[in-house]
C-alpha cells in the first residue's frame, strides 16, 4: 500500500486518474471482442453547449450502466457526438455577426456565414464534451460524432432520398409554427408554452339581411380580422345557432362573409362564437379547409401587418396593429368589452418571441414503420422507465400527423433536391411537389448533385431532428455498410433521455431503427427526472436558481456532485435539488477517504482473511451484510432505482461499516490486542473494502480508484474500473446458522449500545468514559462480548449481575442484552442536576401552557391552515413526553 495523504484532494485526484484510464484505453470499445457486446448512444447534446445539471445527472447514469456493464464482463460501447443543433448556432452566429459587424447573415451571403459557423464551432465545439470529460464519463471518445461530420451528412441526405422516393417525403402549404425573428419554421419542441396575461376582445358583427343585429364574437388577437373569411358557430349553440348560413359585414376591409356551423367550436369560449383567420390559427385552418374557406394571409414572415389594401396597418407591427384594431372597433361602435385574460401563448424556444401559426410551404414527412414501432412499447419488446411514459407514447402514435422537416435556415443539412432553373418559379410556388415531379425531370432528387444541366438547390435545410433519429445507427456504420461496430453494438442496449422529447427524439428513432435497420434501436428507455429548485422552479439563468456544475466540482469534487445528485435522484420524480446534497456527497468521499487511512494506521501490507470459523461476530455480520447488499443490487439495478442503489452504498458505508464494525473491532487493533484479533480485523477491513469500493465504483468512479490503487486492491497498471464483480460471496459456504447466529448477537450489541449511550445522554454523561452498566438477565454468549458492548456504549466497565439490587431511581434501559442499570454514585452533583433538570422542567411547563392556549381558543383553531394546528398538536405532545420524562428523572435524583 502507498500511504494516502491527510486530506483528500478531490481535483487532484479527478484529474490524474482520468488522464490515465484514456492513456490506458480503458474506454475504447473492441468491436471484435468476444464478450456480450453493451451499449449506449449518448443523447448529443447541442455543440455549442454548456454543462447543466439536466445534463450531469443524465449522463451520470448513462456512466453508471456503461461502469456497471464493464464489471459485469461485458465489451461495453459508450459513444459519444453533438448536435449541430440548427437555430440554436444559427441564431448565436448571427447575433455575434450583428454585434461585432453589424451586419445580417445576408450581408455575408451564405458560403461566407456558414464559414462563420464552422469557425465558431472549431472555436466552441468542444466546451461541453472537455466538461463531460470533466465529470468523469467513460465514453469512447474516439469514436465521437458530430451530426454534420461527412459520414453523418450522407446518411441523412440518403434517408431523405430513400423516403421522398417512397412517396413518404412531399413538399407542400400547410400550417406551421413560425418564428418571426429567426424566420423559420419550428418544431413544437421548439416551441416554449408560457403562461400570458392577455387581453379578450369582444366585438360585433352585424348580419347582413337583419341591420341592427349582431352576432357577438370574443378574440385575442383582433389585428387579424382583415383575414376573416367567416363565423363559426357550434351547431348546438342555443344563441347563434339557428344564424348559420347567414351573413355578416366584417368591418374593414368590409366585406360580407358567413356564419358556418362546425362542431370544434368551443362552446364554453367567450360568446361562444369564432371569427375564422384560416392563415393565422390552426384550429381555423382546419375549419377552412373542411369548409372550403378562401386563405388570407394579413403578416409578413417578420410578423408585421401585410394589408397593402389598408394603407393605415400596413407595415405596423403585430401588437401595435392589435391595440389600433381595437381602437377602431371602437370608433366604429363594435367593440363590446376587453376583459383581462391569461392563456398560454406559444414562444420560440430561441428567439424569445410569441410564434406565429402561418401557412408556409415546407418539406413534410409522412411517418414510416408506425404500426410496428407502436407495438414495439406496447408490447414491451421496447420497455419505458417509469413505465407510464408507454401511455403517453402510445397517445401520440395513435395521433401522429406529418412532420415538418424543413427549416428556413443556413446551418444544417441541406435539402437534396434540385429544380430546373427555367421552371424555377412555376415550382417554387408549386402547391406541391411529389415523387412524380422527379419522375418528369422537373426536380432532382439525390445524394449528389446532379451532373448536367441547369439547376439550382433547395435554400432549406432540414430540422434538426431529422439527423438524430439516425443516431444510434448512422453513428456506427457508413451508408449501406455493416460495419463491425454496428453487428456487435446494434441495437443497444439503454437510452437515457428526458420526458420531454419522448415525441421528438425517442418515437422517432423507434420509427428510424424499424425502417433502416429493420429492428428496435435500444431495448430500454430511461426517462431522468426534471431537477428544480427548492420552491420547486424548473432550473433556469433567468431566475438565477441554475448552479454551474463546473463551480460545483470545484467546490466538492466530480465524485461528491455525481453521488449527491444521484442520492436525492427518484424514479420518475422531480429532483429538488439543494446544493447541501452534493456536500453530503463531498463529506461521504471524505468518510471513505478517511476510514481507509484510519486503516493504513495498522500497516501497509495487504491482510488475507483468516479461516471463516476462526472469526468474531462482528466480521460475520458485516461481510454477511456486504453479501446481501451485493445481492440486493443486482435487482435494484435491473429497476434501474439509481437513486435507491446510491443509498443503499451510503447507508452500508456509514452505519453498518464505520460508524458499527469499525468502532466494534478498535479494541483489536490497539498495541495490547493478540495478533490473531488483529489479523482477523484487518483482514476483514480487506476484504471488505476491496469488493465495496468495486460496488461503489460507477456512482464514484476516481475516489474509488484512487483508493482501490493505493491499498493494493488491484494489481500495479491494473484499474478497479476494469475489474470483473466477485461472483462467490465473502463468507462463501459457510453456514447460514452460524451467519445467522453472528448478524442476530452483533445487531443486538448493536442495539444495546445505542441504548446505553442515550442513556447516558439524558443526564448529560455522553462524554463521561468512566461511567458503568450493570446487566441483569443477560444471555449466556454476552459475557464475551462485555468488552466491545462497553466500548461501544462509552462506558468504563460493564458487569452482568442477575443478583443486582438496584436502589429506587436509578437510571435504566431495557436492551436486546437484558435490563441495564447505569449506578449515579459519584457520577452527577446531584443537586445540581436537581437545579438543572427543575429549570428544564419550568420551561417545558411554559411551552405546554402556550400550546394548550393556542389550541384552546377557537379562533386559531377555525382559521389557522389545517396543517399549521396539527403541528401545533404534535409539538403539545412532545412537551408532555419530555416532561413525563424529566420528571421522572429527577425523582430518581430525589
């Protein structure tokens, strides 16, 4: 053994076993090895990043499974990328470009931006993969991917090629999330859902062939209404009802449109009548295709007013034009009422901007492989963790509608179609296009552009999640090959991923895998949980309340944040999460740190267990613990419970190892112990320790080889990382009697001592060493455990006397070892103890007062919340139970 240091060095020690398990190639995955192969695809995080604790704890447990895979003798491939993640780069780009040069994106032209972007890739890249390295995970960082890498390129480009050729890729007008500041077209998962405080308008509009009627019809966004194209009204409505197929004037422009009956109109809504805008609502679009209703666009793509017919709106932005529309209705004496209302509004995730549905031209993609990979988590071929996430998946999968792929950008993967630059226009403005139009020779579809003729390139490039749902696939084999990686690897084995992109990432894959690679991509879905702050807020830089985990690790060490995290981490709830968690995680490192160079004390050479039979109760008990624990693991992992296993290996550490056995056998370790006691302690610290700080390796992977390297657990250049978990139990075959004889008498001394050193406690004795026990009826096998009870409990001597007569009042406990009896004689100036306990009991006696007046007067009782007067029960009851028991203290001292 190699003496550790006094203290422990977190950073040192993180750093310089990390450098060596990649210069060991201890994470590198052997594609034609002969072992199971295991595997996980990191879920990429975007490349121009940076760590949060969302990340942190997800690919903590993803370090976890790969860590805990390698024990298992597995050949394990943990492999890592980024995305390029489009609007997200795309909009940090042109914000940088703007600042420093004042300048758009189209002042630069597109090669010269997009050259802009790959330098501030190469510049920002690797931020977040260098912190992952810092937290300690064991990817194969040699095979590391980027999603616009030339392999990834072409897969994603054959994929759009493959499906457009099956008639599953079309491009044509349909209603989409728009953003108006990045000008583009969105995912809903770009799309944040925010509480608003808005405002709804009701207004009139008078019917045609009855003047001086009206048909009432409430709205937030009044700006829209030069798109009006009708009313609709629900059948059933008792009002408007028996109005359809009637007219109304809209105001300005005026013109005469009709109410129309549809039954997705809301009853409950406002008047309960709906102006129908088909190109700036979804629900409305879909109201106006059923009903064959003309299409008016009124905004432009930047989201200000496009009414050239309404010179006095045109140009104006969309919330001023909002509060002028207003105005005029009111002018005109048709605007009825504005009431204060909160609704969610849609915001663009980047841009920070309330979206806008417009009616666009875009790429869609009609889903593929959608019956097999529904039945696939149905089933249970594909299993979800928490299990519920099955149902929400299985909602969406019955609900699908086509995906928009296309995105308005310039950083991506552009779209691989061509059109003839003499039929540019008449294509471009195409309501759609199809496989048939690649059929005449109009468009050309293909990896590659196309060698003759005059063409020019679709300017769209493709959403970004149509490059990660090839992920698990497209990241180990080029286009068309089955490589070594792929047949060994794929599928894999764990996704670990958030709830929140179950639709966008995972369903996706599911879908990708069943179609390209005619099998599931993952056998196991874990879904982390959401980490908020105490006050229960979702983790934000805005409300301030997200800590660096790069200032944590400073702090309180990789180790501490990993194990801190996953100790408060539960299946399938919100973590709230307190920094106070992670310290515990630092000072659980430092116990360990710290009892094994409590061990080192006894000398450098590493200690073989003694004969089994040959040992004390203690060592049996917790060897039989560690055996148990080792057992109980392999279940809990296989529920994946994180959280759980982190605390079972807190929980054996702390209590059942140091703060019991280590206390227990200090006696054997002293100058005066025999040789055998200590060699039998040692050697069971030996054994002990070696195979926990195997178990606790995935959780605290470099506190844990540091410590397994420098107590000669592993052999020199060899890692405790790459160690195989023992497979026969510590205590092997010997038999469960007499385990069970030794866990049954430990836990009982155990138990004993506790109850003495409380004992002690009350009448202020805790630090005394000199105070003495005297058992009656005790066990016929205590007697030789005397020793290790009294030095457990802090005590000087401890004698069983059956014939003990104890005088009237002195203190006593009854324990697992028989009825024990602490003599006051010389230990307490009893009238000061008498003084002492009389000033507590005057105390108690005020507290109780006070709490039985609150509770007796009705009006606390009546208006006090239900949970602050239970409280106040509970804290009555517990003065009434001190008090019963400092009374009956001092009658002992009396």
């Amino acid at each position: 053994m190699s003496e550790l240091a006094k203290a422990y060095e977190p950073q040192a020690v993180e750093e310089k076993w990390y450098a060596a398990w990649q210069e060991a190639g201890c994470f590198r995955a052997d594609e034609n090895s002969e072992k199971e192969g295991y595997a996980i695809v990191i879920p990429p995080p975007n490349v121009t990043g940076i760590l949060h604790l969302g990340h942190v704890l997800n690919n903590s447990i993803q370090d976890i499974l790969a860590r805990r895979a390698r024990q298992q003798g597995k050949e394990v491939l943990w492999l890592p990328g980024t995305d390029h993640a489009g609007i997200a780069t795309q909009t940090k780009v042109e914000r940088e470009v703007r600042e420093k040069e004042g300048k758009t994106r189209h002042d630069l032209g597109r090669e010269e931006f997009l050259k802009r972007i790959w330098d501030f890739k190469d510049k920002h890249g690797d931020i977040i993969i260098k912190q992952l390295k810092r937290l300690g995970c064991s990817c194969d960082w040699s095979r590391e991917r980027f999603t616009m890498d030339e392999g990834y390129t072409k897969w994603v480009s054959q994929v759009f090629v493959d499906l457009f050729n099956e008639g599953l890729i079309y491009r044509g007008k349909r209603m989409v999330n728009w953003c108006p500041v990045s000008l583009t077209a969105l995912s809903d998962e770009e799309v944040i859902m925010k509480p608003s405080k808005s405002k709804l308008f009701t207004m009139r509009y008078e019917l045609v062939d009855s003047p001086g009627e009206f048909i009432e019809i409430s709205t937030t966004r009044p700006e829209t209404l030069m798109g009006d194209v009708a009313v609709a009204v629900h059948p059933k409505h008792p009002k408007w009802g028996k109005l359809i197929g009637k007219m109304v004037k809209r105001p300005f422009p005026e013109a005469h449109i009709p109410i129309i009956g549809d039954e997705a109109v809301d009853l409950e809504f406002g008047t309960g009548a709906l102006k129908i805008t088909p190109a700036h609502d979804k629900v409305d679009f879909e109201i106006g295709v059923k009903h064959d209703l003309e299409i008016i666009d009124v905004l432009h793509p930047d989201g200000n007013m496009n009414t050239p017919y309404l010179p006095e709106f045109d140009g104006l932005d969309r919330f001023v034009a909002r509060r002028k529309a207003a105005a005029k209705l009111e002018e005109m004496g048709l605007l009825v009422g504005v009431e204060e209302y909160e609704n969610s509004v849609g915001y663009s995730e980047r841009a920070g901007v309330p979206i806008e549905p417009r009616i666009s031209m875009q790429w869609f993609l009609r889903y593929p492989e959608v019956e097999k990979s529904t039945e696939a988590v149905a089933s249970g071929e594909i299993k979800f963790r928490p299990e519920r996430w099955a149902k929400t998946y299985s909602h969406w999968m019955e609900n699908l509608q086509d995906w928009c792929i296309s995105r308005q950008l310039w950083w991506g993967h552009q779209i691989p179609v061509w059109y003839k630059k003499d039929k540019l226009d008449e294509l471009k403005n195409a309501e759609s296009l199809e496989t048939k139009d690649a059929a005449a020779g109009d468009i050309y579809v293909g990896v590659e552009p196309p060698a003759e003729g005059e063409w020019e390139r679709d300017e769209d490039v493709m959403d970004t999640w149509f490059s990660s749902w090839l992920w698990p696939f497209a990241t180990m084999s080029d286009v068309g090959e089955n490589s070594a990686t792929l047949k060994k690897f794929y599928p894999t084995a764990d996704l670990v991923t958030g709830p929140d992109i179950i639709f966008f990432w995972v369903a996706r894959m599911i879908m990708a895998g069943y179609r390209f690679e005619d099998q599931l991509p993952f056998k196991n879905v874990y879904f982390t949980s959401i980490i908020r702050d105490l006050k229960g807020r979702k983790m934000s830089k805005s409300l301030g309340n997200s800590p660096d985990p790069i200032e944590l690790m400073d702090k309180f060490g990789a180790d501490g944040l990993r194990f801190g995290l996953m100790r408060i981490a539960p299946v399938g709830a919100d973590v709230r999460f307190d920094e106070s968690s992670v310290e515990e995680g630092r000072n659980f490192a430092n116990k360990l740190y710290n009892a094994c160079r409590f061990r080192q004390m006894d000398g450098n050479e590493f200690v073989a267990l003694p004969a089994m039979d040959t040992l004390p109760i203690y060592h049996i008990q917790v060897m039989a613990k560690l055996d148990q624990l080792i057992a109980d693991l392999d279940g809990i992992y296989a529920e994946y419970r994180f959280g759980e296993v982190a605390q079972r290996l807190y929980e054996f550490l702390w209590n059942d190892f140091c703060d019991k056995w280590l206390e227990a056998v200090k006696a054997d370790l002293r100058e005066s112990a025999t040789a055998e006691a200590r060699a039998a302690a040692l050697g069971t610290f030996d054994a002990v320790m070696s195979r926990y700080l195997q178990l606790l390796h995935p959780y605290m992977p470099h506190v844990t080889e540091e410590l397994s390297s420098r107590m000669n657990y592993v052999a020199e250049g060899e890692f405790v990382m790459s160690k195989a978990l023992p497979e026969i139990p510590l205590l092997g075959d010997l038999s469960k009697k007499c385990i069970g004889s030794a866990e049954k008498q430990s836990a009982a001394i155990y138990e004993a001592a506790a109850r003495l050193r409380n004992l002690k406690a009350e009448y202020n004795l805790g630090s005394r060493k000199d105070v003495r026990f005297i058992i009656k009826g005790a066990s016929e096998w205590i007697s030789k455990e005397l020793n290790v009870l009294a030095l457990l409990a802090g005590a000087s001597e401890i004698l069983p006397d059956d014939s003990y007569d104890a005088p009237k009042g002195t203190p006593a406990a009854v324990t697992p070892v028989g009825e024990a009896y602490m003599p006051m004689e010389g230990m307490v100036d009893v009238e000061a103890e008498k003084v002492r306990i009389s000033k507590e009991i005057e105390k108690m006696l005020i507290e109780v007062k006070k709490s039985e007046g609150k509770l007796g007067n009705a009006s606390f009782v009546d208006r006090a919340p239900p949970a602050v007067v239970e409280q106040e029960k509970e804290r009555l009851e517990d003065w009434k139970v001190k008090l019963k028991q400092l009374g009956e203290m001092l009658d002992a001292l009396n």
